[in-house]
C-alpha cells in the first residue's frame, strides 16, 4: 500500500477508536499493537508510557511507523503468525485488522499465546452496513459496473455475539464487545484522493482503471457522498474487550 495516503486518509478514520480501544491497558507495560499501519495505536500506547511493539503485514506500513516512532519496535509480521514467544505482552491491541485476517480463529489464538495470563486484548472492526465511509465507494464502484475488491472472509464472524463466542472458543475470558458511533468530516475530494490513492485491496483497483472507468466511479462516488458534505460520514465501530485468564 501507499503507507503515506493511508496515513493522511484512512489512519484520520480509525484514530477515532483508539482512545476506547486502548481503555482497559492504559497501564500495560509491554503492549502489542498488530496490524498497526501508519502508527495510530502506537503514538497512543507511547504516549500512555508502554513499551510498544508494532507489527504489520506491508512492509511500508511497517517502514513507515518504524520511521515516525523510534521509540517502537517495529517489524513485519503477519497473523495469524507471530513471531514472539509465549506470555510475552501485557495487552495486544488491533485497530481494524481482525477484519482482514484470513483464519480469525487461528489469529485469536495466536494473540492469547502472546498475551500473559491476566494480559488483555482489544480488537476493532466496522460494523457491517455502518460504514458510510467506504460504502460511498464500493457502491460507487458497483453502480460503474466494477466489482468492489476480493470477497471478506470476516464477514461471518463480524456480529458482537459471533465473535464474543469466537474469543471464548480461543480460550480467552470476559469478552464484551462495545459498539462506538461517531461522524467521520472529511473533504470530499481529499477522502476519494487518499483512500484511492492508498491502493489497498478493495478501493486501489478504481486507480489502475481507465481513465474513463476511473471517471465513472468518481462521478457515481460525488453523487453518493454529497449528502455527507456538511455533518460527515455516519461510522459505527465494534471493540472486543477480552482476558487471557
Ligand atoms: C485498516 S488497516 C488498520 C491500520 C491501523 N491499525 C489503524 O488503525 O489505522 C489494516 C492493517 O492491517 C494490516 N494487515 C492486514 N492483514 C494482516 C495480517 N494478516 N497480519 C498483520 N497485519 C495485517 C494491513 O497491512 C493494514 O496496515
């Protein structure tokens, strides 16, 4: 992916989470942020005092938050393999990274290996029909005639009972999901410039388009989005809270 389109485009996005996501390891020594992008949850996790481990699939994500947070450690890694010995972190946190995960289940039990007894985990996803803000383009995408990126294999397990039975399954103990709503404002060219342009999987193809393809989707996406000009986005986030007992 473009590391610096994602940072200036969808990382505005996510950070809206981290805040509730970080709220039950704020006292964390050792922190696992995975999945970590542009840095969103390490900056935070520094900023709360924990030694911060960030791992991320795409290299330029990993060379990217390597090079904002010195104070990191940061590599290349990719669920549902870590490569980290048994109870080595207080918490792990994942901010939207559950939902790309190809074998959830394996993933979460990779992510209690890693976790101390007593450590805790805190994963995000979008909740499904509540993301307006990247709605606006698969439906722009659909309505060109151009289908929206590789089918999701996390879709079966996105609901908050679904995947509270998920963690128990993993072994972990008191999961609770919580939902957070919020209005993501953005400039409407700025986010089709910078979610395009960070070529990921599902909204990257729309930049490798014809030119009049490319245009199509744009137009269909300007017609779509213009009701969220004013108060923004409508988002709506779902948190795992769990414990390695
Ligand atoms: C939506 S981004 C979220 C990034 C960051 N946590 C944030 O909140 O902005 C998802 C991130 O997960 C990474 N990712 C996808 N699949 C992964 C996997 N199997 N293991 C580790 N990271 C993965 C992607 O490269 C991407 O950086």
């Amino acid at each position: 992916m473009n590391a610096d389109a994602y940072d200036r485009g969808f990382a505005r996005l996510s950070r809206h989470a981290v805040a509730p996501l970080l709220a039950r390891s704020r006292s964390a020594r050792r922190l696992l942020d995975v999945g970590c992008g542009s840095g969103v949850v390490t900056e935070a996790a520094l900023a709360l005092g924990s030694e911060v481990t960030a791992v991320d699939a795409d290299p330029a994500m990993v060379e990217l938050t390597a090079r904002r947070f010195p104070g990191a450690a940061v590599r290349r890694a990719t669920l549902p393999e870590l490569p980290f010995d048994d109870g080595e972190f207080d918490a792990v946190a994942g901010n939207f990274v559950i939902n790309h995960v190809p074998d959830t289940a394996a993933s979460l039990r990779e992510l209690r290996r890693v976790l101390r007894p007593g450590g805790t985990l805190a994963l995000s996803w979008w909740a499904a029909g509540e993301m307006t803000a990247t709605a606006v383009l698969s439906d722009a995408m659909e309505a060109a005639g151009l289908a929206s990126g590789p089918p999701r294999p996390f879709a079966a397990d996105a609901g908050p009972e679904r995947f509270a039975a998920l963690l128990a399954a993993a072994g972990f103990a008191d999961a609770e999901v919580e939902s957070v709503r919020w209005r993501h404002r953005v400039d409407l060219d700025a986010w089709w410039t910078e979610v395009v342009g960070a070529g990921g999987a599902r909204f990257g193809t729309i930049g490798r388009q014809p030119a009049a393809v490319a245009g199509l989707v744009r137009a269909h996406y300007e017609r779509l989005a213009a009701p969220y000009a004013r108060d923004g986005f409508p988002v709506r986030a779902h948190i795992a809270h769990a414990r390695r007992p």
